[in-house]
C-alpha cells in the first residue's frame, strides 16, 4: 500500500513538472513571436515613412538651382548629386516666402557645403571717400601765349636767310633774316640826321632823337643795331630781323630774294615746353569737372610715358554735333614728347566726400530696382532692394538700404539671385519652402 501510494505521488509530480515545463516553453515560445513581429512591423514603418519622405522632397542641383526634381539622382547638366531642397531648412525660419521686400525674391539659406561649391563670399558695407573719376579723350595744341609771328611792317627785299628750315629751333634774339627796304634806309638817316642835330643844338634835338630811335623799334630793329647805327654813323643797305622770342619754326613763308609787304606773315614761331590738352568733358561728366584739378594724361601708344595737368578753362559752351564740353588743361612738356595734334587719354578724379560704399559686384541691376543680398547669419540670406547715387569703377554710393557694417554677397550673387528667384516661384506654386523672416532695413 505503502509503495502504490508513493508511486501515485511520483507520478503526479512528473506530470505537474512537465506541465509547467510546457507551459513556460509556451510563454517563451509567445513572447519571441512577439518581439518578432514588433520588430517586422517597426521595420516596415520606418521603410514606409522613409519612402513617404522620399516622395515628398524636391531635389535640386547646388550647382544649377533652377533644375529641380521629385527623386534624388544626378543633375542632367552637370552631372552632380542631386539634393533634397529640405536639407537647408531650419525650424527657427520659413526659407523660400515669396513675401519679401523686392517682388521675385525669395529669402534663402545655404548650407556651408554649397556655399563653398557655389563660391559664395560677403563684403563689408563701409564708409569712406568717394573717388569719383572721370575717363575721356583730348587732343594736344599749341599754347596761345606761346605763339609768335612774325610780320613785315614795311616793303622789301629778302637779301639772305639765317633760318631756312620749318621745325628748326631758335632762340630768342636770334637773326632770322636781312632785308634791304628803302622805307628801312631813310628811317636810318633820319636817325643819323636826329643824332647829330642833338650833338650840336644840345637838348633842344632830344626829343627829334627819341622820335627817331623809336621808329626803328617800331620797324624790329632790335637796340643791337640801333647803337651799331649810333657808333659808326653810317647807314646799312641791309637790316636784320630777329626771333621775337625762342621756340620752334612751325610755319616759313619767306624764301631768298622774295620781296616781302607790309601785313605779310613771314614765320610762325611755338614754344612747346608747355602744351594745352583740350579735353572733351560730357554733359553728364561736368558737375565733377572745376578748375584747378589735376588731371593724368597719357599716351595709348607710349603707355611708360605719364604726364600731369591741371585744369585751366572750362569753355562755356557745349559742341552741338558731340554734346560735350571742351576744358583746357595746362601741361608742362620740357622734353616735347607731347606734340601738338596728338590724341590723349585723360583722367579726372573728383573726391565727392565721405559716402556709404557698396561695391558694384554685390548690387545686382535690373534696370528697374538694384537688389543686394544681406547676410543674416546662419547661412541666411535676404534680398535687400537699394537706392544708389554717384558710382565709380568699382563702387556705389548707398542712398538707402543698407547701413555700414552689414555684410552683402559680393561674389557669385548672380546665383544666389537664381536661387531666390526659383525659391520665390516654388512658393508661389506651393513648394516647399523656407526662410523669409527678416524684410529690410
């Protein structure tokens, strides 16, 4: 009795151990299958969340921006990866708002990435002296005061010539011919006739004397020739006249033997050691031009060569066929290497002042409003529409728009300009979209 009852109970704790054996297999077994699909499911999720992101990016070339796609891959044009436009936005921003201050402009952001692809770089806004500078055209000529000419005051004969070739060079004095005038030979013996009245009347033939001598200066005859005269007491067939002042012969009208009248034009004689450049100033150019400014003239086919003038005259009218306005510049030409008739370039620079300067590679012209692109910060960047006044080569002075200090793109702003143009149309067809916060100053 004794060993059936210990068999039953050895029997029922076999059974209860396997049960529960079974039972935990059971809960293992369910807890795995579990975890399995859990696991399946959160797998499949993000796959399909990734896909529903996939499909709703736009894409787009860094290097081509207005090319745009629904699925990543290489631009057709460059051949570059393709990037989600989304990439660039920011949760502080709505980058891409079509409502900014310049109609067609969108605020953007561009990350360091592509900002390093497309080459993009800021400038200072600053404030300093505005050189305005004046670039034109001129033509060298004979300074008037430098001028001689030489005239016969009485009929003649050309007995011998002492300068016989145009161009030569004379100095002041010099004899530029002799000449037989009968008109010549009685001056002389009224001179003589006067002089020795005066010896034996005394003061009483003064003034006859003086009448005398001053009618051979009025003739040319220089004061050489007149104390010859007075020395010697006799009259030359022969008188000579000289250089009135030194320069070169650019006009000869007298040969050997030629008989010469009274107005008749003989030499023409031109100091050169200071020339006049007769600059055309446009109308729209004047307001920068005043006398006494300095101007940098310069040869195109002798360009080591730099000369320097100032101002001298400004003409006070216009040239109708030209619309410009002739203005004298006095020129110091000691070597000559400026000759009259020669064409010039010219620079006038007018310092207009302190003024707020922007450079012109950062302010983008479209013929109806001038946009540059502030730099917000954090790769952002707003469309700024400017006033602009005087410009130079390389600059404009701000009306308004900007104030100094802030920082716009300088270059590759044509790109960023492409940008904001597309980011701006892809708002308005709603895109998406990003940053527009900042509208102005």
């Amino acid at each position: 009795m004794d060993r059936e009852q210990k068999h039953s109970r050895d029997k029922g704790l076999r059974i209860k151990i396997t049960g529960a054996t079974v039972f935990l297999g059971l809960v293992l077994a369910c807890g795995a299958g579990i975890g399995y699909f859990m696991e399946v499911g959160s797998t499949r999720l993000a796959r399909a969340k990734s896909r529903s992101e996939q499909q709703a990016k736009t894409y787009h070339c860094p290097m081509h921006p207005n090319y745009t796609s629904d699925k990543p891959g290489n631009c057709p044009i460059c051949g570059m990866n393709l990037v989600p436009i989304e990439e660039e936005a920011d949760t502080k921003h709505k980058e891409g708002q079509a409502e900014t201050a310049v109609p067609g402009r969108a605020s953007i952001r561009i990350s360091p990435k592509k900002r390093q692809a497309l080459g993009v770089e800021t400038v200072r806004v600053s404030r300093g002296p505005f050189i305005k500078t004046i670039r034109t055209v001129g033509r060298v000529a004979y300074a008037e005061p430098m001028i001689s000419e030489v005239y016969a005051k009485f009929e003649g004969w050309v007995e011998k010539l002492y300068v016989n070739r145009t161009g030569d060079w004379v100095e002041r004095g010099r004899p530029l011919f002799s000449v037989y005038s009968p008109e010549l030979v009685a001056t002389q013996q009224e001179f003589l006739l006067a002089l020795n009245l005066q010896k034996t009347q005394g003061i009483g033939a003064d003034a006859l004397l003086k009448a005398a001598r001053r009618k051979l200066a009025f003739f040319d005859i220089d004061l050489g020739q007149t104390r010859h005269l007075e020395a010697t007491g006799q009259t030359s067939k022969t008188l000579l006249l000289c250089a009135p002042q030194s320069g070169f012969i650019v006009q000869k009208n007298v040969l050997e033997g030629k008989k010469v009248s009274k107005g008749e034009s003989l030499y023409t004689i031109a100091d050169i050691s200071t020339v006049w450049v007769l600059a055309d100033a446009h109308e729209s150019d004047l307001p920068f031009v005043s006398l006494g400014q300095q101007a940098k003239i310069s040869l195109s086919y002798y360009p080591s060569a730099a000369f320097s003038g100032r101002v001298a005259y400004i003409y006070p009218y216009l040239e109708p066929n030209t619309r410009t306005n002739k203005v004298r510049i006095e020129v110091k030409n000691a070597d000559f290497k400026l000759k009259p008739d020669m064409y010039t370039n010219i620079e006038l620079a007018a310092n207009m002042g302190e003024q707020l300067i922007v450079p012109k590679s950062a302010v983008l012209d479209s013929g109806t409003r001038k946009v540059a692109f502030l730099d917000m910060g954090k790769g952002y960047f707003e469309p700024i529409e400017l006033k602009t006044g005087l410009e130079n080569d390389t600059s404009y002075a701000v009306l308004y728009g900007l104030k100094e200090n802030d920082r716009v793109v300088d270059k590759a702003a044509f790109m960023v300009d492409s940008e904001s143009s597309l980011k701006a149309g892809l708002g308005q067809m709603g895109a998406p979209s990003g940053h527009a916060g900042h509208t102005g100053h």
